[in-house]
C-alpha cells in the first residue's frame, strides 16, 4: 500500500514538468504574403558575412552564423526571401519552426515561417548580414 508521502515525488515531477511546459512563449506570427520566385529568375546565392544573434518574442536566442550560405527562393513585401542552403534553419519558442530569412537591404529584419505561411519579427540592434 502506498503511502501519501510515497507519492509526493511524483506529484513534485508531474507538477515540474507542467510548470516548464507552460513556460515558453510562442514564435509569434503575423500572415506573410510570400511570392516564390518564377521559373525563369535566376536563383540568388549569398554568404552571410557576419554573425548576428537575434533574441525572438519567444525569449529564445537565435544565432545566423558567419560563412551560412543562402539562396534566394521568394520575396515579401518585408523584404527578400532565403532559404538557408544545406541545413533546416529553425527559430524556437513553445514549438519549433523552420523560418527562411528575410533580408532587407542586407539586414535581417525577421523569419519567414514557410510551414504557417507567416512572419515572424524578433529584438534586435544589429542585424546586417551582407552588403547590398
């Protein structure tokens, strides 16, 4: 027969484990109007040149590194679309999401969300990724 204090650890994770659950904030999101880019344009590639660490509404942190390769696949009135080249680029609040970048000018100046179709913004000085 259990006792009552042999069930208070259990009680404690169960507790623990909602607490932390509830605790991350989600990407937040906006609808982004994206234009893929047709046949016949050329597919852009560029370099990132600098690292940038973003801080998204989440409370998460998000590093684009230096030397990440990108390519143009689309725009939206935000700015220019890229896909980060050879990996899954993703951005983290209470789930998970593939963003592409989306440049302005060559400054970061948010995510796109390809999977909800969406924008995403975050909080930051510095965000110059390239030379325009």
């Amino acid at each position: 027969m259990k006792t009552r204090s042999s069930l208070l650890p259990a009680r404690a994770v169960a507790l623990m484990g909602l607490l932390l659950s509830a605790c991350a904030a989600d990407v937040a999101r906006q609808p982004g109007t994206f234009t893929p880019l047709a046949a016949t344009e050329t597919v852009e590639s560029r370099t990132v040149q600098r690292e940038v660490s973003v801080t998204l509404n989440s409370g998460y942190t998000r590093l684009v590194q230096r030397g990440m390769r990108c390519e143009l696949v689309g725009k939206m009135p935000q700015g220019k679309v890229y896909r980060v080249a050879n990996t899954v680029f993703t951005v983290e609040g209470a789930h998970i999401h593939e963003a592409y970048l989306v440049v302005n000018k060559g400054k970061l100046v948010g995510f796109y969300l390809p999977v909800e179709r969406a924008f995403s913004t975050f909080v930051s000085n510095d965000t110059q990724l390239w030379e325009e």
